[in-house]
C-alpha cells in the first residue's frame, strides 16, 4: 500500500468519524478496506477478544458488502460476529441489551441512498461517542490501514441469529395494546426498515396474535435508493404523502419513520403534527404511572433536551417525578440515563429513550405508548394531544453564519436586562417577564458540521413566540 493511498485512507475515514457515528459517501469516505479496519480496531479498542458483537444492517445497498467487511475485522481480532441481518438501529440495540454483547449497525439513518455508516455500541447498547471510544477506534483503524490488520493465533467466528420475533415481543410486554379500542393507523415506513419492524411489532408477521390496531401501509417496500421520499421525516416535505392517506382512509392517526426506524413521528387525525416535545409529555406521564404503580413513593427521573416546551418539565413534576435538563444530542442522553437511572428521556429531534430499553432509544415504543393512551379515552388525537402542547414553539430555524461569536454577542446584547442566559449548550435567553405578562424563551446552537446556526424560540401564545423570534433572527441575520 503507497504512502499516497494510507493518506488518502486515513483523511476519509477521519472526514466520516463524527462526533455520535460514522457516516460518510459510499466509496468516497467508506470502503470495504476502511470499514474492516474500523471492525479490526472496533474489537481491541473495546476489549472484545473471544466475546460475541452482533452486526446488523439496513436496506441500503451497500449496508450488506459493508456489514460483511466489518464483519471480517472483527473475527481477524479474535471477536465472534453474531449476524442478525436487516434490521432497525434500536432491534440491534435490542439485540445488544438481551445479548450483552457489543453492536455495530450500518445504516445512515434518514441520509440519501448515496451515505452510509455505523453505528456502534458496547455491550448493553452503550453508545460510543468521539470522547468516549469512537475517536480512539479511529485512531487504531489508520494505524491498521497503514500496516495491515493482524490476524490473532485464534480467529472468530460467525452465526447467524433472528431476532425479530424475541425484539417484538418485547415491545408488547413494555407496551401492551390488546385492550385498547380499535385504531385504524396509516405508516409511512419510507421505504426504510420500518416496512420490516411495523409488521412484526403491531401485525402477526412475527408469529403475535393480532392487536386492535388496523395499519395502512406506506412505502413498506425495503428499497434504499428511496424511490418515493427521503425517509427523514423532520422534514414536513416527507409527510405530505402520510397527511394526505390519513384523511382519505379517516385514519385515526399517522406515524413515519426514519430509514433506520428508531425515530418515529405522529401525526393526528387531521393530518397535522404532533410536536415530539407533546410525545415527550404523553410518554412520560405513562412512563412515571407506571413506575409509581409499583412504587407509589417514587419520585422517579425523566431527562429532556434544552429544547423541547416548558411544559414538559411543568407535567413531569405535577406527576411526582423530577425533570431533568440535558444538552442536545443522542449518545449524552443515553450516557445520562445510564449513569442516573432516568425512567425516559425525550428530544425534540423525536428521539426517544427508555430504562426498560437499556437507556436506548427505541421510536417504535413511543409510538406504541401514543396508541396505548390514544385508545384507552374517546378522543381524537388533534383534542387528546392539544392538551400536552399548550404553548407555541417556532421549531428549529438554520441560519447560515460566518461569525457565530458575533452573532451571540449582537444577541446578548440585544437582550441584556430581557433574559437570563445560560451556555448548557449554545446561548439559551429565558425571558424575564413580569407576573401576568407571557412568558418567553429561545435557544440558539451551532451546527457541529456546518456554519449553521439553529435557533429554537418557544412563547406562551403564538404573537410572543413570533416577536421574539423575528427579532432574534434579525440578529442572528444582521
């Protein structure tokens, strides 16, 4: 291997490490050599010598070759590769937590056909940032790209396992819908994994009796070029297909999931939005009933991110539990409820986590807790789920910006007198209002990829939420 090409190898890879995952272009940052180095330093930066790590992929069309390359790494270091197959990101957490055996998935998530990636956990679906083993595995997979992979004196070994059917049924135990009343659902699986894990999860595709719950299907069809939509449905273009099947079958209510299937969106009957900072609420008032049933006195913890509404931590305490507030972003989150024993967490991005999941974060059984509580009352979900968003928020607004410390100061000083600032993560503004007037809040935070910033306002009725927004974009704007 030339000097050129080590150089070419290690720029690529160190361009795809992100700060949560890997994710880079198809055979420009990934290729086969790459990703069976990272599977080789995978196993020694984790320890995983002689002990099993599964290895999942989805519907992408490179996920299989890279997943089988990653595959080869591994066992060359003496790791026994469990292949589980297609699957979601949270079945191969699912897999790791029952297993307690460390994971890698290929996936993207709800990137275009042309990315891929990994993302990789140690046993019992820990994640991996870049502080906490995913910069060191980078470090030893160049090394491994300059002077080859060495193979240990006792090689792995591969199995095959399906984990399918054990993942759905124990989603139902954590969520059961047998009693609730008949629901009839449309899903638009994006042509993701969700066409696969929907139909075993709320259908009888892996062997379960039948639930109460009728699903319309949207783009079931696994097919990573994504020939209808993105699957990303933070973007409002991506569920216009979903809105419109919702009200010409009188649906009940609209999921879409990303192309890995971990996030999971709702819409109700009118095809409208539920925010997820309302799933948030709703998960978590069932999430602390539950808990308090078998422990009245408990005064259990549920995280949220910075940025999902005010009212989210205003019903976590008026339920008796205690709310607690994190930074942005889903591998801090999953090391939070870890290391405090959180019963749930939720962002604003629609990440989802559970303690009764590993602290991982499971989108399916988010939408299962919104159908669990949705059936058991008479309402439609657009009255129901009013209730949880009482408050109006701008969603996520992108500003591209040259001089981020600039554009802060221009707000600080905008400000000063008006809010309270905190750096917990970015600039959040809490307004200082006087007692009767509506109360105000904002967060801006720049992109850790590009010169964005993202600003995020939430107000107590729609004409503060829009002045302080206005005013804070034409700062950031300026």
């Amino acid at each position: 291997m030339g000097a050129k090409q080590v150089r070419s190898a290690a720029e690529r890879l160190t361009a795809a490490v992100k700060t949560y995952d890997v994710r880079g272009l198809v055979d420009v940052d990934l290729t086969d050599e790459i990703i069976e180095a990272v599977g080789a330093a995978f196993v020694d930066e984790i320890d995983a010598e002689g002990t099993e790590v599964v290895v999942g992929h989805d519907m992408r069309d490179s996920s299989p070759r890279f997943a089988a390359a990653f595959s080869a790494g591994v066992r060359a270091r003496g790791g026994n590769v469990v292949a589980i197959g297609l699957c979601s990101t949270d079945e191969s957490y699912f897999a790791s937590g029952s297993m307690d055996a460390a994971a890698a998935m290929f996936t993207a998530s709800h990137n275009p056909s042309v990315y891929n990636g990994i993302k990789l956990s140690r046993p019992g679906a820990q994640s991996l940032s870049m502080d906490t083993g995913l910069g060191a595995i980078r470090d030893r997979a160049i090394r491994y790209l300059e002077s080859g992979i060495p193979t240990v004196d006792a090689p792995g070994t591969e199995r095959s396992a399906d984990v399918l059917s054990d993942y759905a049924r124990a989603l139902r135990a954590v969520v059961p819908l047998e009693q609730i009343r008949p629901l009839r659902i449309v899903v638009d699986a994006g042509n993701g994994m969700g066409g696969m894990t929907v139909p075993a999860v709320l259908g009888e595709a892996a062997g379960l009796a039948a639930l109460p719950v009728e699903i319309i299907p949207l783009y079931f069809e696994l097919d990573g070029t994504f020939p209808n939509h993105e699957a990303n449905p933070l973007d409002p273009a991506n569920l216009t297909d979903l809105t419109r099947a919702v009200m010409e079958h009188g649906a009940d209510a609209g999921l879409a999931f990303d192309g890995d299937a971990d996030r999971c969106f709702v819409v109700d009957e009118n095809g409208d939005a539920v925010s997820p900072s309302a799933v948030t609420a709703i998960v978590a008032v069932r999430e602390i009933a539950r808990e308090r049933e078998s422990d009245p006195a408990a005064r259990p913890l549920v995280l949220h991110n910075l940025i999902t509404s005010r009212f989210v931590p205003e019903i976590i305490e008026s339920r008796g539990a205690e709310p607690v507030r994190t930074r942005v972003g889903h591998s801090l989150i999953k090391a939070q409820m870890r290391d405090t024993g959180a019963i749930f967490g939720g962002e604003h991005s629609a990440h989802y986590y559970f303690r009764d999941f590993w602290g991982a974060d499971n989108g399916m059984l988010a939408a299962m807790h919104v159908l669990a509580e949705l059936g058991s009352q008479p309402l439609p979900l657009s009255e129901f789920s009013a209730e949880f968003s009482p408050y109006r928020q701008s969603g996520e607004i992108n500003s591209t910006v040259d001089d981020v410390p600039l554009a802060y100061a221009r707000i600080v000083e905008a400000f000063q007198g008006r809010a309270q600032f905190d750096e917990m993560d970015g600039l959040t503004a809490t307004g200082i209002t006087p007692e009767g007037e509506p109360f105000w809040w904002f967060n801006v935070r720049p992109s850790n990829t590009e010169p964005l910033l993202r600003l995020n306002v939430e107000g107590e009725d729609a004409a503060t939420m829009e002045a302080v927004r206005d005013e804070v974009l034409s700062l950031i704007r300026a």
